[in-house]
C-alpha cells in the first residue's frame, strides 16, 4: 500500500471536481464517499443529487474561513491531498475497510489523531476499486494549524501495518534516505518532451557521473557546467560556495525560465555538504614499513582497494565508527561502479551503468559515513576516471569480480542492519555486475583453454587445491571453468609463486560456499594476486630491519653477530607444464 502525500493547494473545489470527475481517460467509475471528519450529515455529491461540490468545497474549508477572518493573513496552502492506492495483486477493499485505512492514515499523519474532536475537517473519496483519495483542510476547528512536520514517514510506517493486519502485499519500511518519487507533472511532462527520465532522475545520473572526477565540490560543479548541466550557485560574501541547485537544459517554466533543483532535492546525498564530506577528504599516512611495489593500473589499484571493504566488513563487532567507516566504503564503491562504467569497454556499459544506478540507493542509510575511512576506494575511482585507455581483460575481469563481491559484502551488512531498501538495491545491483563479470571474463577463460599444461601438471594442481581448500575441492574440480585455473596456477608457479598458498589465500579473500562458481573465482583472483613475481623474502626482511632502523635513526649494519646461511630446504620436484 503506497500513500502519497502531494504538495499543499489551495483549490479545495478544483480538487474535488478531479476526485468527482470522469477523470483524464474516463477512468473515474462511481465516486463517492467512504469516510469523513463527520459521517452523519456530510454532503456527497456522488450520492445525492441536490448537492454541489461548492456545498462541499464550503463545508470543508469553513474552519480556513474564519481563521483567515480572525487573523488577517489568508492561509494559502490548505489543502492536503493523499492518494491511498494497494497493489495490483491485492485484494479489492470493501467501502468499510477503505473507511478504516483513511480513518488511519489522518490519525498517524495528525490531520485528525484519535479522540481529538477539534481536529481538521477530512474526507476520503473512492472512485476506483484499488485506491481512494484523502482530501483534507489544514486548519482545526480551534483555528490552529496541525503538526505535519513528519506526517510523510508517520503515514508510510502505518501503510506497513495496514498491510499486515489486511494480509496485502507487505513493502519495506521507509527509512527518509529514499529519492522523491517522481510527481505526475513531471512524468507527464517527461512523456510529453519525449524523456526517458524526468529530470530529477536525470540530473541524479549525471551528478553521479561527474563525481569521480572532482576532487572538490568547485571541480564537481565546473565539471557539470562543461558537461551541459546549468548550474545555480548560491556564495556569501567572501565568495565561498554556500548552496547550487542543477538544471536540465530544456526544462522550463511556462515563461520560458529555466527550472532548478536543489541538489538535496534531487537525492539526499548529493546536497552541498554531503558532497563537500565525500570529495574533500585527506589521505591517511602511510606506515613508514609499508612495501611499496612498482606502481600499480588504475584497475588493479581498485582490485586492491576493495579488499579494505572486505576487511572492514569482517569485522563484526558493535562499533559506531566502524559502521561509520563501513558506509563510507559503501558510498564509495558506488562512485567506483560507475568510474568503471564509463572506462569498461562498450560491450559492458550498459549492465555496468545499471548496476551504478540500482546500486544508488545502498549508497546512503541513516548511518553517518566517516568519509575520510573510504580515501583509497574514492582514489582508485578518481584514477578509473582519469585514465587515459581502459584495462586488458585480465585487469578487467578482476576488477569486476571484486566489484559482484563487495556489493554481495555491502548487501549482507545492509541486511545485518536492518536496511531493506538498500540491501534490495544490493541485490539488484549483483545481477547487472555478474552479467558485466561474466562478460569481461569469457575472452580470459578461452585464451587459458587454449594452452593447458600437461595431464600429469593438472593432477598435480589438483592435488594442490585439495591440500588448501579439501571442503571445497571437489566443487572447484568439477566446475567447467577448472581447466583455466590450471593454466592460472601454472604460470603463477612459474613466476615463482606458491599455487598452494595461492589457492589458500584466495579462499580467504572470497568465501566460495555461495559461488555458484568457484573456479572462476579463483582464477580472476590468482592472475590479480600472482601478477607480480614472488618476493625474495630475506630482501624484504632486510628492507623491513633497513627501514624501521631509519625511522629510529639506528645505523642498517648489523651489530650482533652474523648467523650463518640457511641451507636451502628441499621441495618435491613438479613436472613440467
């Protein structure tokens, strides 16, 4: 059940000529009344023929008459308007129920609360089988107005029990982190222009867009501009930036003017300051011991960078500056998504971009994002976008296979808190990314088939697997996909890696109990781990004594006895691949 509030009118009797009319297609069958302030003698149109909308119209407004006569100041913006509509799939309601959910709706929303008998004057008219219209006039009988402050989340709590108690299809609880809902003008206006999108959800898009490539919000609305946005911003004396609405070009008035959309309008988070958070942050200093490898692509830096999200996701304990920092990373991955859409190859955009759009609504909950935790997702976003070419397909299948886990990671942390809508928006998005991974790893696996080892070098490897992951061996082995990763596990030992720690360390990064197929999960995140040779483990450990000896100003040459050299251990000989 979907209660809308609608914008404050003024029209009491241009509201009930709709609501009483034949409708824009003659859909309006039969309208009438099924409940009101006060049943017993209220005029309904729809059932007596000597009573005009104007009798009604009057009968409604009466408390908005003498206050504005009382007063002074007419009150202007009186009418409150709220469709009521079920699913297509629910039931029909009878009359007496329609009566009770209106009877309802004005008492959460404090139009009319129970036993107030000096509450606002209501009515609720039903013209078609699955909805009715609540119309009410903001003014009590004591000459005060209602608090509304609220209603809409009050309202929307209320349809969810309604639902239960009337066994209809049951929605998700509103949060107030959700997009406005598109209002019929604009629709219609959409339609009539020939959109696809109104431009509320356009300009969504394309705010989105633009934000991996700003550092700043300055860079953000100077980058919009360029793209053919009009741009409003608000500055204070001083010259800083204090508020900016966006424009679509196109969309005017009736005068001819451009209209504008605060950008807390268009979505809750691309509102000034949020933007501000999210793009003006500080990186976090780097630890003196780090290893510092050879630079790596921008696409293999955000393969990187999503580990951090699986690392802070696995930690469950209670903590409010983790679940901080936990929906920052989120936030981000959103912006990364769609860095890698506009840079993947053509082939791929359009499951990419829906991925981004259905993936919006997990960017924001009420928790608030520490945004400064989630620089490194935000840097490798900023880098996609800036890149010059786009990634090899390794890179790329990689890249992709990261992103399906981290958003099944960021939907399961969603579901653990109680975030509905956004672990639905999860889902949805993994859908449109495992088609994009899918896709992005198909020329990968048939360039691997193409050159397996030797039978004797995939038994060997495949006893490997089974010395690493014995509970999932048997699944790995019998996936299609198993070849590839034995030519995957082959050219990683040639490079000097360990396939067993390989195999083992990738399980770890990856649960593979809800992978429908393990192998290729494996293998885009063996080629992305194995991609450099193996380190020489005493040239880091002497790089390690070397450094922490500089950060405490100790001279690197040894000063206790040296040990003699370690006699090389013996390891089984492998076969030839």
């Amino acid at each position: 059940m979907i209660a809308a509030i609608k914008p404050a009118g003024s029209n009491t009797r241009g509201l009930l000529a709709y609501l009483y009319g034949p409708g824009r297609h003659d859909e309006h069958l039969d309208p009438h009344l099924v409940a009101g302030f006060a049943m017993l003698g209220m005029p309904d149109p729809g059932r007596e023929e000597n009573v005009t909308l104007t009798q009604l119209a009057r009968h409604l407004d009466e408390p908005v008459r003498l206050r504005n006569t009382e007063f002074g100041r007419p009150v202007t913006d009186h009418v409150w308007h709220c469709p009521v509509r079920t699913a297509p799939e629910d039931r029909p309601l009878s009359d007496a129920e329609w009566a009770d959910v209106a009877q309802r709706i004005v008492a959460a929303a404090g139009i009319a609360p129970a036993g107030d008998d000096l509450a606002c004057r209501w009515i609720a008219v039903r013209h078609a089988d699955d909805h009715i219209h609540i119309l009410a006039t903001t003014v009590r009988e004591d000459g005060r107005r209602p608090q509304l402050h609220g209603s809409g989340i009050r309202v929307g709590d209320e349809c969810r029990r309604i639902e239960k108690d009337y066994g209809l299809r049951q929605l998700k609880q509103g949060d107030g982190t959700g997009t406005r809902r598109p209002t019929q003008a604009e629709m219609h206006k959409a339609e009539r222009l020939g959109w696809e999108q109104t431009s509320r959800q356009w300009l969504q898009d394309r705010i989105r867009a633009a934000i991996p490539h700003a550092s700043d919000v300055e860079e953000l609305l100077a980058y919009l501009e360029a793209d053919g946005v009009e741009i409003k911003d608000r500055r204070g004396p001083s010259g800083d930036l204090l508020g900016y609405k966006a424009g679509r070009p196109g969309d005017l008035t009736g005068n001819g003017e451009q209209i504008f959309h605060a950008g807390g309008k268009i979505a809750p988070d691309l509102s000034l300051p949020k933007l501000r958070a999210r793009l003006e942050t500080t990186a976090p200093e780097e630890h003196p011991t780090a290893r510092r490898s050879r630079p790596a692509t921008p696409w293999h830096q955000a393969t990187d960078a999503l580990d951090g999200l699986r690392t802070e996701a696995s930690d469950t304990s209670a903590d409010d500056r983790r679940d901080a920092r936990m929906q920052a990373n989120i936030s981000a991955l959103g912006e990364l998504i769609e860095a890698t859409a506009q840079k993947a190859p053509v082939a791929l955009r359009a499951e990419l971009r829906a991925a981004g759009q259905a993936f919006a609504r997990a960017q924001r909950s009420q928790i608030r994002a520490e945004d400064h935790a989630a620089h490194a997702l935000r840097t490798a976003a900023r880098h996609i976008a800036h890149a010059a070419s786009g990634p090899d397909g390794s890179a790329l299948a990689a890249l992709t296979a990261a992103l399906v886990w981290a958003v099944i990671v960021a939907g399961r942390w969603h579901e653990a808190k109680g975030h509905a809508h956004q672990a639905d928006a999860a889902r949805q998005a993994v859908q449109h990314l495992q088609s994009a991974a899918d896709s992005a790893l198909a020329p990968t696996l048939t360039a691997l088939e193409a050159r397996l080892p030797k039978e004797e070098a995939r038994r060997t490897l495949a006893h490997d697997v089974r010395a690493a992951i014995p509970e999932h061996a048997e699944r790995i082995l019998a996936d299609p996909s198993w070849p590839a990763l034995a030519t995957v596990l082959a050219d990683a030992e040639a490079g000097g890696h360990q396939p067993h720690q390989l195999v083992k360390e990738a399980a770890a990064r990856r649960e593979l109990g809800t992978a429908h197929q393990p192998a290729r999960v494996l293998i885009t995140r063996i080629q992305h781990m194995s991609r450099e040779p193996a380190p020489n483990r005493r040239a880091e450990a002497a790089r390690m004594r070397s450094t922490t000896a500089a950060a405490f100003g100790v001279s690197s040459s040894t000063d206790q006895p040296s040990k003699p050299a370690a006699t090389p251990t013996s390891r089984p000989t492998r076969p030839h691949r």
